[in-house]
C-alpha cells in the first residue's frame, strides 16, 4: 500500500497571504489528522476528519481550517498568515476503526515571510 | 487532561550499547501509548504502540517498551544501539475513547549514537 502523501513538500508565502495543503491517506484509512510542529511549540494537533466531517478540533485560532472530501483526501486552509505559522505541518491518516494507529506523511514545510 | 514529559532532550550512547529513552504520561482515563521516531526532513514513523494487551511491547528496529501503570511510564528500549538509530524519539498518547484520534506528544528526545 502507499503511505500518506502530501501536496506540496515545500512552500514559502508572504504574511497576509493564505495557503492551502493536501494530504492523501492510506487507501481505505477514513481517518485524517493534522498536526503542526515548530521548534517552540513541538507537535501539537490542528484537527481531525473523519469521513468529511470534523470530529476534534485543538486550540488553534479559526485562522485554521480543513476539510475532507469522499474519497477522504484532506486539505487544510490557513489564511491571513503570520510569521509565526512557519512550521512543518504533519497529516496523518487512521482507519478509523478501533485500531488507534496513525501513520504520518512526510509533511509539508511552510515558510511565511 | 493528558500530557507525556519525556525526561531529557538529548541523550548521548555509545554504539552498542542500551538505549533507554524515558516517557511519562499522565491521563485520567486508560491510556493508548505510542512512540514515534523522526528522522530529519522526514515525518514520523511508528516504531510501536500499548492499546491495552500485553504490557511489553515490541516494535520495529528492536526497540520494545513496557507500560507500567503504577508508575504512569512507557519508557522505550533497546539493548544495542546501531548508528542509524540517531534520530528524534518522541512518546505520544491518546484516550480509548470515543474513537477520536488526537494524539498529545512529549517534548522529543534526540538520540545521538556516538562510534
């Protein structure tokens, strides 16, 4: 099976800009999660999909958005960008079952200037 | 609430030898423990998970981890460290509950394997 892919890997924007990144979850996973990581704040978790609805939710400014479609690829939207929102930004994808494993992506490095 | 404290930011082995990597957790509920490794420009990669069945754990790479209730731990171990283990190791919890996946990490520890 291929692992969780995410769209693009790299990425630099301008403060005051938005952007979006694409996660695709393990064939059959239902479950897709995010999740920032900065030097400051460690890995801290943004939200959960669970087939394309919004089952949990961390203490993340409305800023921060995400959906998931039918075929349980995710995006997430941060508009207005701060500097502080550099970071790595992990998905990652779960069956959804009562198998509680995540498995991460490679995960996109967001850059804001 | 629940939190991880992953005790000491760095640790330095030698080649060869053990490697114990220490997790503390704290939740009000069982627990479902994990730990994750992170090499760099990569994601994380799960090297093994406690969801309630047997209390010693064995993951990937020979690494194994003992849950220990009464001493709210998960501390991860190897007997014999290999230069390809340096990397950043971090302990991960979440709730058995409602099926919601949200995982609290530590802080990170960062390996270094010296030859």
């Amino acid at each position: 099976k291929a692992g969780v892919t995410q769209t693009p890997r790299y990425l630099i924007k301008t403060r005051g800009q938005q952007v979006t990144l694409s996660c695709s979850p393990i064939s059959g996973h239902r479950s897709v999660s995010w999740y920032q990581q900065t030097p400051g704040q460690g890995l801290q978790f943004l939200f959960e999909y669970f087939s394309e609805t919004q089952r949990n939710k961390g203490n993340f400014p409305g800023r921060f958005s995400g959906r998931q479609f039918s075929n349980s690829r995710s995006e997430m939207n941060v508009s207005t960008l701060e500097l502080g929102d550099s970071a790595l930004y992990l998905c990652a994808s779960s069956s959804g079952g009562s198998n509680y494993e995540q498995y991460f992506g490679p995960g996109t490095r967001l850059t804001v200037t | 609430a629940q939190s991880v404290t992953q005790l000491g930011s760095h640790v330095s082995v030698s080649e060869g030898a053990l490697v114990l990597l220490r997790c503390n957790y704290s939740s009000s509920v069982p627990p479902y423990l994990f730990w994750y490794v992170q090499y760099p420009n990569q994601g994380l990669q799960l090297l093994l998970k406690y969801t309630s069945a047997a209390t010693l754990v064995k993951g990937i790479n020979g690494f194994e981890a003992e849950f220990k209730k009464s001493e709210t731990s998960f501390h991860l171990t190897k007997p014999s460290a290999h230069m390809s283990d340096a990397a950043e190791y971090f302990c991960a919890v979440t709730f058995m509950d409602t099926g919601r996946r949200a995982l609290t990490f530590g802080s990170g520890t960062r390996l270094q394997v010296q030859p």
